[in-house]
C-alpha cells in the first residue's frame, strides 16, 4: 500500500513589504511602547489581492502551465478572512484554476487552526481513497488596529499544497488534536479588528500548557522519541516559546524552524503550512 503525503508545495508571498520601523515611528506619540519592536518587515498585498487570489497564485505554482487538471479531485480552501461569508470561496478558486466541476470544494473557516484542519481533511480523503489528489489552499488577509501589536505582526501570503500517493516526498504518519476553548483571540460578525487577550496569559496558559502535552500524546501514540525529530514548526509570535516548548517535550532546539517573523509576519490560517 502506497503512503499518503505531501506531492508538492507552493507559497505566495506577495512582493511588498512594510518596514515596521516605519508603523513605530508614525505612531511613537500615541503607542512609545512599541517602538522597540520596529524591527524587520512584513509582507503587505496589493489593493486588489484577497485571500482568493493569493491562493489562485500559490496553486498555480502547484499545478503548472498544462490544461489537463481533472487528476484534482478534492479542493480544500481555508482562511479566516475570506472574501465572502455567504458563497463558495473554494468553488471561486476551482473556476479560476480550471479545475474539473465534479472537483468536491469545501470552505473551512472560523479559526486559525482552519489551514491545518484542511491539510489533514485532505489526507483523510485521500487515505479513505476518495481522492486520488487533493488540493489544500490557505491564505489570509486580516486587518488590524493602528498602533496595535497585531499591525506589527500581522503579514499576508497563501499556501498551496497537494496530497497524493504518487511522488510523496513527505509521508504522513499521523495527526493528533485537543479541542480546549482557550480564548486568546476573537472576532465578532460584525466587528472588523480581532479583539485580544493579554500576551502573558496567551503565553503561559495558551502555549506552554496545552502544546506540550499534544506533542506527547502524539509521540507516545506514534512510538516516536523526540530525538528523531529533524524538524519542529511551531507558529508562534512570541520570542522564545518554540525554544521554551521544544525543551519541555525532548526535542533538541536546534530543529526548530524558522517562523519567518522578522521578513514576513504572521500569516494567520496559513503560517503552519508556509514554515513547511
């Protein structure tokens, strides 16, 4: 039997980038607390991208210039921002791709997590054997307050990858997930800017609590030491948690991979895909 994985992956990163010195120094006279966290840029899309078009752009990069697409079966959109909250946003990037119209499309939203919730829909549908290849596509787009610690780290880009068991050149072996509803964050239907909790509780009852012991049930599931991890991602905006993190489940620190803070920001639904 053929193992599920990844086949291939592609980000869209759009080209501008913000100086985040330049967002500190505007707003020095109202906000002097962030003025030491100016450092690096984030990415920063056009007027007229969204997370539908950032995530046509990566998936194009995926599936090339040829017409033949049918080999697609299944299209997995996920995002917190998209563009429409009433219409099929997945059905909206099949028809751009020129993808077959039998292609199952399904919109997965309503948190951060969504990007992730997609990939391992995509890898249930292809282990099940209800598709041959499934497309994951993952993009935000999300505005934040003026002089907020979120304009300083909030960047946009998209992800695309595919899942087959041709040319797998990362194996899935397992997933494992705790449902806690830990509020750091929440966005209202009506409100434009995300409203968020304190960074120490976010920090020390948020992170270093509940992804320890994930990453031990999932190890000890596995049979899996933590010194055969190569490669721990962990998308995180405070300094130090992955580090803090690796320590407390064996992981040797020096696998953590770069969370691509000081050049792009974080990408919201899709950062966890994107670090790969």
């Amino acid at each position: 039997m053929s193992d599920t994985g990844i086949s291939s992956i592609a980000n869209y990163i759009p080209r501008l980038r913000l100086q985040r010195k330049a967002i500190t120094e505007s707003n020095a006279w109202m906000a002097p607390n962030l003025v030491g966290k100016g450092k690096g840029t984030k990415a920063i899309s056009n007027w007229d991208e969204d997370s539908v078009t950032m995530s046509v752009e990566a998936a194009r990069r995926i599936l090339g210039p040829e017409d033949d697409r049918s080999q697609v079966n299944s299209l997995f959109f996920a995002s917190t921002t998209m563009p429409y909250s009433d219409r099929l946003n997945s059905g909206i990037i099949r028809a751009a791709l020129t993808l077959e119209e039998t292609t199952q499309c399904s919109d997965v939203s309503s948190s951060l997590k969504s990007g992730t919730t997609a990939l391992i829909n995509a890898f249930n549908s292809v282990n099940s054997g209800k598709s041959s290849l499934s497309l994951v596509a993952a993009s935000d787009k999300r505005k934040a307050r003026v002089a907020s610690a979120q304009e300083l780290n909030f960047g946009d880009a998209a992800t695309a990858i595919s899942i087959s068991k041709d040319n797998v050149i990362a194996k899935f072996i397992d997933s494992a997930s705790l449902s806690i509803d830990f509020i750091d964050h929440f966005r209202g239907p009506n409100e434009e800017f995300d409203y968020n909790w304190e960074e120490r509780w976010i920090r020390d009852e948020g992170y270093l609590k509940i992804i320890p012991k994930l990453i031990n049930n999932l190890l000890k599931d596995n049979n899996i030491s933590p010194s055969d991890i190569s490669r721990f991602i962990l998308p995180c905006i405070f300094p130090r948690v992955p580090q803090t993190i690796a320590k407390k489940t064996g992981i040797n620190p020096d696998c953590i991979v770069d969370k691509l803070a000081v050049s792009v920001g974080d990408t919201g639904s899709c950062h966890p895909l994107i670090m790969l």
